[in-house]
C-alpha cells in the first residue's frame, strides 16, 4: 500500500522544479580522479622499474662474480683432484684377516656393487663444475641460481648431492 502512495508521490512531482546537476563541478571532481589515479600510477611504475632495475644490476653482479670463480677454479688442479678421489676412493689397507672375515667382506661388497633397480646413475659432465663449486663453498642457492641461468635443472643437483 506504501509503495502506491509513493509511487503516485514520484508521478505527480513536477522534474522542471529539480535543480540541475552542476556540470562544472561534477566535471572537476572526475578530472580531479584521473589525475591523481594516473599520478599514482605513474609512480607505482617508477618505483617498481627503478627496484627491477637495481635487482638486475646485482644479477649482473652475481653472474660476474660466479663467471670469475669458475675460472679460478679451473685452473686449481687440486679441486680437479677431490673430484676424482670423490669418485674413485682410495683402495683400503691390506689387515690381516681371518678367512671367515674375507668371505663376509666379500659377500657384503657383492652385494653392495649392485644397482638399485638396474640402473646405474652417473653425474652428468654438465653438472661436474657445479659440484666442484659447492665442494669448494660456494652456496648451494648461488650454485642453483648459476644453474638455472645457464638453462639447466637446479633440483638436478639436489639430486645429486643427495647420493
């Protein structure tokens, strides 16, 4: 019922006697809007280039860093000698033993030299530099990131740290 009487309230109101919005002021507070969400915007840029900028110049650091200790590491023979023993360890100590020792020595090293579900997993020579790196200490999340920037897998080496 309340909505009839206003709905006849609405109907009988003459719109020639509502005052006019006032463009000019209306006009003023969108322009108003515009400019200080652009000027925002606008420095929210700025400051997101200039922190993108500065991140980029201490990659380029880091990268110059990691090229030039891969070189020294290239030319000290003794990181190139861990490597190897690393792989290949030194053959023990001859003891005197009794033959039942030998024959569970031998039995336990037969069952050591088989591959876990046939295969047999080797490092892989791109990644060789990289161990090095992390035998030497260098830490693993700039190794990683050395890694990653030259395209190869960074949880390769997890991998092959674990072993």
């Amino acid at each position: 019922m309340q909505d009839t009487i206003v709905n006849q309230e609405i109907a009988n109101l003459d719109l020639s006697k509502i005052a006019a919005l006032q463009q000019k002021r209306t006009l003023a507070f969108v322009n108003h809007f515009v400019i200080t969400t652009v000027q925002f915007l606008n420095n929210f840029a700025k400051r997101c280039e200039q922190k993108m900028m500065l991140f980029e110049r201490k990659l380029e650091k880091i990268n110059a860093t990691m090229v030039l200790l891969e070189a020294r590491l290239s030319s000290i023979p003794e990181v190139a000698q861990t490597a190897t023993e690393t792989d290949n360890p030194k053959p023990k100590e001859s003891t005197t033993e009794t033959p039942e020792e030998i024959n569970e020595t031998v039995t336990n090293n037969d069952n050591d030299n088989k591959p876990e579900n046939n295969t047999i997993e080797t490092i892989k020579p791109e990644y060789e530099r990289f161990i090095k790196m992390v035998q030497v200490g260098v830490p693993i999340d700039a190794v990683k990131l050395k890694i990653s920037l030259e395209g190869l897998d960074p949880n390769e080496l997890d991998k092959i740290m674990k072993k």
